[in-house]
C-alpha cells in the first residue's frame, strides 16, 4: 500500500505486526504497572510468581510490542495548580487531523487529544490554572487555528480517575 493510500494517523506510526496473544501473567503485571508504575521488577516477579528475569523480559516485550506505551504519575490537577478542567469539542477542516493535532500539542494544559467520529471532529482535554487561563487558550489560542471551524467547551465540575484494583 502506498503511503498516500493508508488512512490518515497510520504513517504517523511503525507499521502494526500481529499483537501477540497475552497470558494470565502479562495480564497480571499489566494491572499491577496500572496501579503503580514504579514497581520494581522483583515485586512484579514476586507478584506474578516467575523470576525477576522472566518478569523483565516480559516486561521488555510489552514495551517492545507497544503494549506499554510508556510510564507516567497521575496527577492531582488542581493540587498542581490547574484548578479548571474542561473538555473543548472542535469541528475542523476535513483532512486537516495532522495540522490541527501537532497545534493542539503545542497548547499549555493539554492532557489528551482524540480524533472522534460524531457530532463534532476532536475531543481535547485541557488544565489550566483557572477560567481566565482557559477563556484565553480557547479564545485566543483555538480559534486562531484556521482549520477550526467551531469550538464547545464542557467545564468539569469533577473527576476522578479509574485506576485498576490494587
């Protein structure tokens, strides 16, 4: 297939091999790295009940594999001085992902970006230190990017993280 050819997002990353299946153990220390991500390989080997070098080779392979994307705190927001949150609906060019997701990347409090299919085309989740921090991002920063056409912002009044069972 032609790179001009595969759907848009798929150059953006390695070409995609077969997952390969995972067991009850790769499934087990895939919840405890969920819950604390800076277990130790021993207490993960001690957990799953294999060696430390079966643990790190596995552990290894759901890197390589791209199974864990990578490893990283969860944060308190508004203990860390982002007290507004909101998600912010965009309607956008057609065809223009790419641009406006590489403009997304670039705004302070931005925490996660998604293409959707639906009422609207991205779903942004931002931070920010509070609502005039985040009237201007969606004001002065959003609707300057050209391919945006239109914005909604949903202020959270709460949240809470899903973690697995500990």
């Amino acid at each position: 297939m032609e790179p001009e050819q595969m759907a848009e997002g798929q150059q953006d990353r390695p070409p995609l091999t077969p997952p390969r299946p995972l067991d009850a153990i790769d499934q087990d220390i895939l919840r405890i790295l969920q819950a604390d991500g800076r277990a130790s390989i021993r207490s993960v080997a001690e957990r799953v009940h294999v060696s430390r070098a079966n643990a790190y080779a596995r552990i290894n392979r759901l890197v390589e594999d791209g199974v864990i994307r990578g490893f990283s705190a969860r944060v308190d927001h508004e203990r860390a001085g982002h007290g507004t949150s909101a998600y912010i609906t965009l309607k956008i060019v057609q065809n223009s992902w790419r641009t406006v997701r590489e403009q997304l990347r670039l705004l302070p409090g931005a925490s996660h970006i998604a293409l959707v299919g639906g009422d609207f085309d991205v779903l942004l989740l931002v931070h920010t230190p509070d609502n005039r921090a985040l009237r201007e991002l969606v004001l002065t920063r959003l609707q300057a990017i050209p391919e945006v056409l239109s914005t909604r912002t949903l202020l959270v009044f709460e949240e809470e993280d899903l973690e697995p069972d500990s």
